[in-house]
C-alpha cells in the first residue's frame, strides 16, 4: 500500500534479485547491530581522538593532509569500510547505510569547523557581508558595484538573513561555519533520490551515492548560493524523471493527479526559487532539462521553455543592473571554449610544489570518475541497460564551457554539476547488474576504487586548507580592522584570501596587491613603500589601512602570483617605515595605517 | 485520518508553537536556534506534504526539506524586494501557512489513506 508522504516503495522486479537471500553474510537483527554499529561508533570515537593536538601551524603547502594523524584515516576508513560492508549484506539495510554516509560526510566535512573553529574560506566571508547588509538595511541594492551579482540575485542571502535573525544570532558566522557539512548532507539525500530514479538497483544507487561524495573535491559546499541551488537542482531533476518520465526504463512511479499538480507546482517554484537565487545553476537546469526532453525522457515537455523564460525575465528585468555593468565580460568570453577551460585551471609552473601534486591529484581524480564512467556507460549496454538520461546529466553541463568562463571556475562548475550522473555511471563500472555485487572480484574493486576516490579527495579536498584556513589570530585582526577603520577607508591587503567584506561592507574600498599590473607588483618588490603610497593616493581615499596576513601570504606563495616569501618582505619594509602607524601587529596578522594618504603619490 | 498524518499535523503546530514562542518571546539560546531552524528546514514543507502520497521515506524526507527552504525562501525574497522586510513578519506568515495547510488537512472529509 502505498501511503502518506512515508511509505514503502513497491517492489521492482531487478530490485528483488538484487536483493534475493544470499548465504554469504546475512547477519541477524542483533548481530546485526554489532556488525555495523560497532565499526562506525569505533570510527567516530578514533575521529574525535584524531582531532586533539592537531598542529595547524604546521600545515605546509598539501594542506591539512600534512597535519592530519594516522588515526584520522583509520576512522574514515573504517567508516568507509562499513558502508561497503553494510553495501555487500545479503539484505541491504538502507538506514544502516544512511548512518555510514551521515558520518562519512561529518568526518570528512566537519573536520575543518571543529579543528580550526573559525570560518573557512575568504568567500564565504564576504556572503557573510551580504547577509549582514540585508540585516542593516532590509533590502538589497541592485546597483551597489561591488559584490553586485549577490544583490542581483538575492535568494540565497534573504533566506539566510531569515534563518540567522530567527535563530537569534548576531551574524551568520557560527550557520556558515557548519554550512560544509549541511549542504553536503543535503547533497547526498538529492543524489541519492536522483540516483534511486535512475535504476532499481539499490546497491547501485548508493554506490552511486557514495561515489558523489568521495569525489566531490570541488569545495562547492560552503555557506553560498551555488550549494542551495545543486540541492534544489538535484531534487528538480529527481522528481521530473521519478514522476513524470516518458521512458518505460525505468518507468515513472504512478501517483494521483492532484500529486502531479502538486508536484508540478513545486518543480516550477523550485525553479523560481533557483533563478533569483544564483547566476549559473538556472542555465544548468534548462541544458540538463532540454537534453532529456529533446531525447523524450521528459514528460514535461513546457519545463526548459519556462526554465528559460524565468531566467531570461529575471535577467532582464530583475537582474539588469548587473547585466549593464559586467555584459562586457559576458559577452567576451562567449565562444571561447578553450580560453574559458584554461582560465580555470592552475598555473603549474608558477605554483609551489605541495600545490602542483595536489593540482595533480585534482586531475588525476577527475580523470578517473569519468574513465570508470565511460568504462560504466559501456558495461551497462553491455549488460543490456542503456543509461540514456544519466549520460544526458552527465554531458549536458559540459555545453555551457563554451559559453561562459564563470569567473575562471567553469570547468570546476561544469563538473560538479555533471558529477552526480557520472558518479552513478563510475558505479555502474563496477556494479553493472543487480546481481554483480555477488562476484568477489567486483566486491574488492569496488573497495580498491573507493579507497583510492576517498584517499584522492583528502588531497584534492584538503589541499589548499593552507590558504583556506584562518587563524583566530587572524579573524581577530579582521574584526579589529572593520570596528575602527573610518568609513570611506580604503582597505587595502596583499591579496583577498583573507577574512574580509564580513561586516558593513559597503562603506570600503577594496583592493589586493595580487591583481595590479606585472609592473606594479614587480615596482612593489623593488620599492614597497613607495608603490604603496602610489596604490593609497590613487584610490583618492582620506585614510588607507594595508592588510597583511599569514594567509595571503601563504596564497602568494602557494600560487606564484608574486615571487615567494613578497608579500613578508612588503610586511618587514612597512613596519620600518614612519610612513605607517601600526594598528594591529601578531605573527599571524598585521594591519597598518597610512600615515598621511593625500601627501602621497 | 492515519495516525502518521495526525502525528505530522500535530508536529507542525507543536514546533510552530515552539517557534513563535521563542523568536516572539524572545527566550534566547539554547532554546531559540533550535526551534527556529527546525520549524524552517521542516514545517512548511512538512504541513504541505500533508497533501501528497508519495512513494517512500527517501521521496518524502527530500520533499519536505526542499519544499521548506523554497517556501522560506520565497516569503523571504518577496519581503526583500517589496522593501518590507520583517523576520518577524516572514516567520507569521510561514507559521501561518503551516498551520492553515496542517489544519485544513486535518480538517478535509476523507483524509484517510
């Protein structure tokens, strides 16, 4: 019977033999317990231990795997190992899974907010300043010029104003801070609702599943609008193609007419939602959207018309302040595949060498989700499943390279948005029949490949918490800075990768020394003072405070932006010169005050 | 009226309560975060599902989640951008809306599965 909102999903023919009674392990209720429970309260027992006395001082340029005790991958390898276990039970017990995946996504994403306990990342700073000008001023102001898309697109920001206001916080910092683990959470319940649309096989959903989330190295998960609107994406995709496919494989779960209207209605305000919420995941829908309808998988024929039509009529109309003063850029990168697909990757030959091998094992990653899902599309057929509307998921983000560079983060985007099908399809590589789970060969591939996804995301996942990590020495000179300079300041740092923006932005100026000229940063090399001076009398600012911290200059010399060690030698030249008064001084952070900003330049 | 369906209701209404009071009253933390965040990541979506058969816990838990952060989130944007942005205001007409929808579902003839 089928039942209210809670209910048992009706048996599927392969579903039933992949789940047939097997003799191999078959554990009881109670000792099924034991079997499951025991290994994961054991991992989170050795997680919690991992994270005592955990030098991040130390952390070098492989970022927080450098620091990180053997203990810690033996918790998440035991984890992992339960959820394989449970995985390979002659009776799945999906709630036994539930719990593995819960922890694995709490090991892995909730280890940064508990060993650092400040808030990671210069971006989700600046969100942080949105959410901070809404509470100020109770509106948006669409032609703001700086951090404009944010008030363009406010969606994500009125919501979290909401939710930090209700919850009685005075800023979002503390939500932000556990926003990692929330949204990947999130991530996974719509991975898995879209994967469970995508076949049968509950096995293979779940590896699917667990796939997602061991290769899921982007970062995309922070307190942003892009980790709500890939949920809402998620869930949009996962009910059309549950409720509403037109392909009898698999075939689309009946339900009442008024469910479809309902559902209807919420697909539509979902989308909505997501349009006034974020610039690229609109575009995203209607390219995964139109391919599945042009391919007849998609029973909602009208859906990427009025996807398309949201997003145009909120361009045009909501959003056309930011339209007018960044079209330039819009439009030059249109057409420009490769230029846009190089923009996004690293420099290697100018980065250090902790920075190149991770940048490595990015690719090395990558590389490997999409061979074993090429190799998964190819064995699937084989076994006689043709994927059709995984491999549309997976390929139609890829459309949208030639369109837009995104900020140089294109192809980083393209990906993650591509990842849950390709997951499901690496899956289907080692899993590609309901009953292959049953081959022992398949078993420790399986293990062998999963090993190697959760070992590469350490790294590529980790790999620059150097730059990503802020000291509380560093945030306390942040919030020092934004409670006594003047407004109308000019704020000016080594580079942004710094604690900023977080609090009445707008009254500021802001500019890095990483984005002048060549000839400026090498004249700033030769003669930091002067050039400072120079940058501070161009801004035509009443006062001028420079921002040096460990973590810009850990970017400076993790990136080569500018030459290693630059920015601490600007650092030492400043604090001897009586050009500037010392506001703030610590090992990890310093701010200085232009003495006389007009004299100069 | 399934005993679920009846336990639902009642859950919206109970932690909508438990919202009002904290953020109207005031209370502070522990108390106020966690009803507040728990009404909004549930009770919209919840109250509103009330009206749906779905197939499973997976379907159902996905729905009311997605369903609460867009209702949140469209009463918040709409305050925002008429310039009549109120917490307070947003948080009466999503307990509102919950508690109309929770009721009314309570309310129908023939509500049983």
């Amino acid at each position: 019977m089928r039942h209210a909102l809670f209910a048992v999903v009706p048996a599927v023919q392969d579903r039933a033999a992949a789940r047939a009674p097997e003799q191999m392990f078959a554990p009881t209720r109670r000792l099924g317990v034991l079997v499951y429970v025991t290994p994961l309260a054991l991992g989170l027992i050795l997680w919690t231990l991992s994270l005592q006395h955990l030098e991040l001082a130390r952390m070098s340029d492989m970022g927080l795997v450098s620091v990180l005790p053997v203990v810690f991958y033996a918790a998440l390898a035991l984890i992992a190992a339960g959820f394989l276990v449970a995985l390979f039970a002659a009776r799945v017990r999906e709630s036994v899974l539930a719990l593995h995946t819960a922890a694995l996504v709490l090991v892995v994403h909730g280890t940064p907010a508990i060993a650092y306990g400040t808030l990671r990342y210069s971006w989700a700073w600046k969100h942080i300043g949105i959410v901070d000008y809404i509470q100020r001023h109770g509106s948006v102001n669409p032609d703001i010029g700086f951090l404009d898309a944010y008030h363009n697109w406010p969606g994500f920001f009125a919501l979290a104003a909401l939710v930090t206001r209700l919850g009685g916080w005075h800023d979002a910092i503390g939500i932000a801070t556990w926003a990692p683990v929330f949204f990947e959470l999130l991530f996974a319940v719509g991975v898995l609702l879209l994967l469970k649309t995508l076949t049968a096989d509950v096995r293979l959903a779940w590896l699917g599943t667990f796939f997602f989330l061991a290769a899921n190295w982007i970062g995309q998960d922070y307190f942003a609008p892009q980790a709500l609107a890939f949920f809402l994406y998620l869930v949009v995709l996962g009910l059309c193609l549950r409720y509403f496919s037109a392909d009898a494989s698999p075939a689309p779960v009946a339900v009442g007419r008024r469910e479809r209207i309902l559902l209807v209605a919420f697909v539509i305000l979902a989308i909505a939602f997501v349009t006034s919420a974020h610039q690229l995941t609109p575009f995203m829908l209607i390219l995964a959207l139109g391919a599945l309808v042009i391919f007849r998988r998609l029973e909602l024929r009208l859906l990427p018309l009025i996807a398309a039509v949201f997003t145009a009529g909120w361009v045009a109309y909501m959003a056309v302040g930011f339209l007018e003063g960044n079209l330039y850029w819009v439009v030059d990168s249109i057409g420009s595949p490769e230029g846009n697909a190089n923009a996004t990757l690293l420099n290697l030959a100018s980065a250090s060498h902790g920075m190149q091998h991770v940048a490595l094992v990015d690719r090395a990653l990558t590389a490997f989700v999409i061979v074993l899902a090429l190799a998964g599309a190819v064995r699937r057929i084989r076994a006689g499943t043709v994927d059709l509307s995984a491999m549309l998921l997976a390929c139609a983000p890829v459309l949208m390279i030639p369109a837009n560079a995104y900020g140089s983060e294109m192809l980083f985007r393209v990906y993650f948005f591509s990842l849950p099908a390709t997951a499901f399809l690496a899956a289907g590589s080692l899993l590609p029949t309901p009953a292959s789970w049953r081959s022992v060969r398949a078993r420790l591939l399986v293990g062998g490949a999963g090993a190697l996804l959760l070992a590469g995301l350490c790294i590529a996942y980790y790999g620059k918490e150097r730059l990503n990590y802020f000291t509380k020495d560093e945030v306390r000179a942040s919030k020092l800075l934004y409670s006594t300079a003047q407004p109308g300041s000019l704020l000016l740092s080594g580079t942004y990768d710094y604690p900023w923006a977080f609090r009445h932005y707008e009254l500021y100026r802001y500019d890095a020394l990483s984005v002048e000229t060549r000839a400026v940063r090498r004249r700033l090399i030769a003669h930091p003072v002067r050039t400072l001076e120079s940058i501070a009398a161009g801004a035509h600012r009443r006062r001028a405070y420079l921002v040096l911290t460990r973590s810009q200059e850990a970017e400076v010399d993790m990136t080569g932006v500018m030459p290693h060690g630059s920015l601490a030698a600007v650092r030492r030249a400043v604090a001897r010169s009586p050009r500037f008064r010392v506001v703030y001084r610590s090992p990890d952070a310093a701010i200085f005050e232009f003495v006389r900003v007009e004299a100069a330049g | 009226m399934t005993t679920g369906r009846t336990a639902c209701a009642a859950l919206v209404v109970a932690v909508a309560a438990l919202a009002a009071a904290a953020v109207y009253g005031d209370v502070g933390s522990p108390l106020q975060p966690l009803a507040a965040f728990s009404f909004l990541l549930l009770c919209p979506g919840l109250a509103l599902g009330l009206f749906l058969r779905l197939d499973g816990p997976l379907v159902g838990a996905t729905v009311v989640v997605a369903t609460s952060v867009v209702v949140d989130g469209a009463v918040a944007e709409t305050l925002l951008l008429t310039r009549t942005w109120s917490p307070q205001l947003a948080l009466g007409i999503l307990i509102g809306v919950s508690v109309a929808a929770a009721s009314l579902r309570l309310m129908r003839p023939g509500g049983t599965t």
